[in-house]
C-alpha cells in the first residue's frame, strides 16, 4: 500500500524514509494504485542534476482529463467538480458536475480540434477566474495542446511577449472581466498584443461583461455559437508521461520571462498526492483557493490537484474588498467552505478591518486553513489562527514555486505540529538543503543558508521553453548537482524549516513574484531616463513595496518629478502591468556601483528600507560619496 493518505505523525515519518529511500519503488505505488494509465511506465524514474534531465514515469502513456474527470464518472458523476461563485453577489453561484465538467471540456476541446489546433500546439489563455478558465485549461489537455495561461492582470506588452516567446498560434479571451466595482476590457488589451503577434491564427472570444468589442475578421470567433455546435465527447488524445501539460511564465533576476515546462505524468502524480494530503480533503468537501489560475497555485490546487481527487473546487471571479470586506467570508459561510487557501497579503489586508466583517459569518466549517506565496509574519498568522481558525483549524505555510509545480515544505494538517511563520517538514518525497554561500551543505539544525533539493520530486519543472541552457544555469549551477531556489531559509532546533525570502533579485510583492530587471528595463524606456534600479522595502499588506531610485537625463525642475513619477509608473503599468507599479521613486544623480560596474543593491535596499545605520563595506565603490547623497534624500 502506497500510503496515498497520511494521518500522523508517525506514519509521515515511515512513509517520508520510504520515500526518500525507495523513491522510485514509493512513487511507482502511489502512481499505480491511485490514477488511470493506459500503458505503464517501463522506469519510474530516469534523472541527471547536471545536464540537467529529469523523467518520471517513462514510457508511461496517460490523458490528466481521464484522471480528473472521466473516471470520476461512474461514481460522482452528479457530484459538484467546480463552484463559481461570480464578482457580483447578486449573480447565482453555479455549481458544475463532473458529468456537465466532462461535456463542456469535450466541446472545447473539440472547438479547439475544428480551428485546427494538434497535439504540441500551445494556446495561450488570457480570461478572467470564469469556470470557462478552467475548462480551457482541461480542453487544451484532452486534445494533448499545450496551454500557456496570462495572468489577465498583465498588460498587452506582457501578453505579446508571451505568446511570441512559446509560438501560440491561438488565444482564448473574453470580451472583459469584473474585478470588484471594475471592468476591464480584456478583449482590447488582447487586441493591442496580437499587433506584434503574427503567429496568431484564431482568437476565441467568451462572453462575460457584454461590452463591446472589436472582432478582426477571419481571426475572432464567439466562442459560445462554436460551443453550441460541438459534440459532447471527444476522444482523449492519448499522451507519453514526459509529453508536456503546459508552459507558465514566471519572472526571473534577468529580463525574458522564464516559460516554465511542466509535464504530464509527474504532475499529475505529485498535484493530487500533494492537494490530499497537505488539505487533508474527505469526501464531499468543498475546497476553496483564492489564487488566480493565471498562477501556479491556481493550476496545481484549483484546477488540477483538486480534480484528480473528485474534490469540489470553487472558484472566486472577485476581489476580497468587493462589496466589503466581509466576501471571503461570506463566501465560506455560504458554501460551507471546509479548506480555504490564500495569500498572507489578503490576510494582512482583512487583519486590518474591523474584525465585524469576519465575526459576523459563520465560519464553522472551516477544518484547514493554507498560506501561500511569501513569507507569513506572526502578527497575521495569528490572526488567521485566532479570528478565522477559532484556533482549531491547522493552518498549512506551504512553501513552493512555480518551477516545483506542488508544494514542498508544509506541514500536514493534524498530523504536524504547526509553528507561526514555519512551513515546518519537507513534504513526502522531498529532500531539503541548506547551502553556505560556498556551495558547502550545512547540516543539523540551527543553520541558514539557501534552500536546495537534492533529489528530483515528480512535480518538478522539466526545462524552460525555448532555452534548457537558461534552466540549467538557474537552477543547477550555484550549486552544482542540486536544484536551487532562489530562496534562503533556516531551520530550527528540531529540523523545521521557516523561508526567509528571495536571495536573487526576484521580489515578492503581493505574492507576486517580479524580476527587477523587466521593470528596469520598462522604466528605462521613459525618454527621460537615463538609469534606474529597483529594490524591495518592507510594506504592511504588500509584504514588499517597490522602491525606484532614478537617473535623469537632465535633472530638470523637481516640480516636474510627480509628472515624471506618474510617466514612469505609467510606462511600468503598459509594459508589465500594475502590479509592477513603483510605490516610491527617488530620483538621483548617480547610484552606488562597484569597479566591475555592478548596482551595490544591499545598500539601496537599506536606505529603501530606512536603515540608514551601517551601511556595511563600501570600499569597493567606484562612487562611494554617492550612497551620502543618496541617504540625505530617501523618501
Ligand atoms: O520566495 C518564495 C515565495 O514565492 C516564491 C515562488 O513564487 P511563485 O513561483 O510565484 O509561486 C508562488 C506560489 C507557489 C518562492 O520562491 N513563497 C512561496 N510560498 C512561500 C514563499 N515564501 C515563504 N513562505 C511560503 N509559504
């Protein structure tokens, strides 16, 4: 028995030194007894840490949408698979069965067949949290495609980049998505990308918002009439278990995106023992991740994880101030929401209201609460623990990263001993390390360093679309033989690991994970600009803020700066989007840089942060003089 449920502490130990020991004999149970293959694998596991290649499951053959849907047929067929609950809640939730999931996911996917989309093909997906988001991501799956989704919060700038880099030759959209009191015309900032995106052969257009729209002749289709006339089945497109699912972009320290490869059979294996486990999920709860699917978290547990266990899985279209402040809970008390998983930015942003909004709905049903994303502070922690919890919920830190596709670090709810601001315990199967900056590996406990994994895990990212050279230098070479994460953690007196944040030059803003230099680069384009640099600096709700320190051409009148701050964050907004909006722009005359020219960014993050105490050794500046000038005028 492959111990697919884990329920304490003493098994997760036994089944962790399986797993650790045995991996291939561990991970060859759970894939056997617990999914649907139409032809097993001839090797568990084939891998390499310094070409790098990995395979799990090789010559395995497989469809992910059997997995989570057609086999859910027989026995919950009637059962809800996904609740949308919509922006306005006046409009009726919907509940979607796996019988009515399976029907809508064979019409796109046959859709798709009839616009001439193949087995390989990518389809970038650009729509708003609508159970059509979804089911575009299972369509792609069915027919074997492989799906590209675009945070629709991202500009068109950011879309066109995107659909360039990995070739989409079609994007699903819709005419505009609700966001709170908003609405945003999707369908024109799909429009403006797809000026510089020649590949693009079809765009399928889903009615949401009503607004109108422009649709290019012989390029845009309503999706609903093609819909309307598609058949209801559609044949899987049988796929190899190393045959990629999708490309999901994420920002790094350097300036392309990094499209993100993610593969069939290892993903699926690792999304849905994860999703049981870290949410403990029973029969007959309803689960509810608050993530974007536009995100990692919200592929792996919404869509995915979620379904390959027949769960419920609701999807929030919304914003958590939308009407009030009350909406998330609101929502749990109406569907009766037994595991909830957010962001320690809403957190922190619902810890600040008047604890009404939450007292005033029953939370009852609440067994497990999970943390994604970046770092959680104690204060909000205990927050989450005391006011939403009622101190009986466990609440999951789950530490993890596009790249490694599920979770990594987390306790196991009931089963782990929980710690405010600790992700605790490596997850099944997963091989933590601490580095020193000399690449040595620090062992026992009471030690920090950078966090890396020994051993590949089935999840795992295989390569970046395009550019195995860059995913090698990424992730295996700082610290040759090993994945590296980006990330520095420590752990404790008894081995539990708590992430301290990025180490590179990544910043999480909001959960948001944004590269400095994209940004840079965007800012730069202001005619104005000569120079600028980016760092993060601790906020409340955000947990990180963006901080511009700029060089102008001409250093022009100060009343001109505000302009010049709303141009900049302007430039930013089209060519990222506003998440990447700069809360703070200094304009400067120099910034501080060492012989071999490179930005010093501890010191700009100190005086960012307002700790203008030692600012550490500055004798390898070209221009120290420059960091005084730069204190005196800290905003
Ligand atoms: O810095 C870590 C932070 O988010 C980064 C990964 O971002 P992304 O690829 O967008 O995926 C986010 C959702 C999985 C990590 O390198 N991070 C994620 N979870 C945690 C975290 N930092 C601290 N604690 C966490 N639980």
């Amino acid at each position: 028995m492959s111990n697919y449920h884990i329920k304490h502490l003493e098994e997760y130990y036994q089944v962790y030194r399986k797993s650790v020991r045995e991996p291939e004999n561990f991970w060859g149970e759970v894939a056997e007894e617990h999914f649907m293959w139409r032809k097993k694998w001839d090797n568990v596991l084939s891998w390499d840490f310094n070409t790098p290649e990995v395979k799990w499951f090789q010559g395995a053959q497989l469809n992910i949408t059997e997995n989570c849907i057609d086999r859910h047929l027989l026995t919950r067929g009637d059962k809800t698979a996904l609740i949308f609950e919509p922006n306005n809640p006046e409009e009726a939730a919907q509940h979607i069965t796996y019988r009515q999931l399976h029907a809508r996911v064979c019409q796109l996917a046959n859709v798709l067949k009839d616009q001439g989309v193949k087995k390989g093909d990518r389809v970038c997906i650009y729509l708003p949290m609508i159970p059509e988001l979804s089911i575009a991501l299972l369509a792609c799956a069915r027919i074997g495609a492989i799906h590209s989704v675009i945070f629709a919060g991202f500009s068109s700038t950011a879309l066109s980049t995107r659909i360039n880099d990995s070739d989409c030759k079609l994007v699903i959209t819709s005419d505009g998505s609700y966001r709170g009191s908003k609405s945003i015309d999707l369908k024109a900032i799909v429009d403006e990308g797809l000026e510089d995106c020649p590949g693009v052969k079809t765009v399928l257009v889903v009615k949401r918002t009503n607004t109108a729209v422009a649709m290019k002749e012989g390029r845009d289709k309503w999706l609903q009439p093609l819909l309307d006339k598609a058949y209801q089945d559609c044949v899987p497109e049988i796929m190899n278990a190393e045959d990629p699912l999708f490309i999901l972009y994420t920002s790094g320290s350097t300036g392309k995106p990094k499209g993100m490869v993610h593969t069939t059979g290892g993903y699926m294996v690792y999304t849905a023992y994860t999703f049981k486990n870290v949410f403990q999920y029973t029969e007959n709860d309803v689960y509810w991740c608050t993530a974007d699917i536009g995100w990692i978290t919200g592929h792996s547990y919404i869509v995915y994880g979620p379904l390959a266990n027949g769960a419920t899985t609701l999807m929030f279209e919304g914003v958590p101030s939308y009407p009030d402040y009350s909406r998330f809970w609101e929502i749990v008390e109406k569907h009766k929401v037994n595991q909830f998983y957010t962001a320690p930015t809403a957190i922190r942003a619902l810890a600040k209201q008047n604890i009404s909004f939450a007292e005033k709905h029953d939370l009852s049903s609440l067994k497990v609460l999970g943390s994604v994303g970046e770092p959680i502070n104690e204060e909000a922690w205990h927050w989450y623990n005391d006011v939403i919890g009622k101190k009986k919920s466990p609440i999951v830190d789950t530490w993890w990263q596009t790249e490694t596709g599920g979770i990594m670090i987390t306790p196991i709810p009931f089963v782990t001993p929980t710690k405010p601001t600790y992700a605790t315990l490596p997850f099944i199967g997963i091989q933590p390390a601490l580095m020193d900056e000399k690449g040595i590996e620090l062992k026992g406990n009471q030690v920090e360093g950078r966090l890396c994994i020994k051993f590949p895990w089935p999840g795992m990212a295989r390569t970046i679309w395009g550019n195995h050279e860059r995913y090698k230098d990424t992730y295996f070479s700082a610290f040759p033989g090993m994945y590296f994460s980006g990330d520095g953690a420590l752990r404790d007196e008894v081995g539990y690991y708590r992430i301290t944040g990025r180490v590179d030059d990544v910043i999480i803003v909001s959960g948001h994970n944004l590269g400095t230099a994209p940004i840079e680069d965007a800012i730069n384009e202001h005619p104005a600009v000569a120079e600028s640099a980016i760092v993060g600096f601790p906020h409340d709700i955000k947990g990180n803020a963006l901080y511009g320190f700029v060089i102008l051409k001409e250093s022009g009148e100060s009343r001109m700066h505000d302009n010049l701050r709303k141009e900049i964050n302007q430039i930013i907004t089209e060519h990222i989007g506003p998440i990447a909006k700069l809360d703070k722009i200094q304009f400067t005359s120099g910034l501080p840089k060492t012989r071999s020219g490179k930005i010093m960014r501890r010191i700009l993050r100190k005086i960012a942060s307002k700790d203008m105490s030692n600012m550490g050794d500055t004798s390898t500046l070209l221009n120290p003089e420059i960091v005084d000038v730069i204190k005196d005028s800290a905003l």
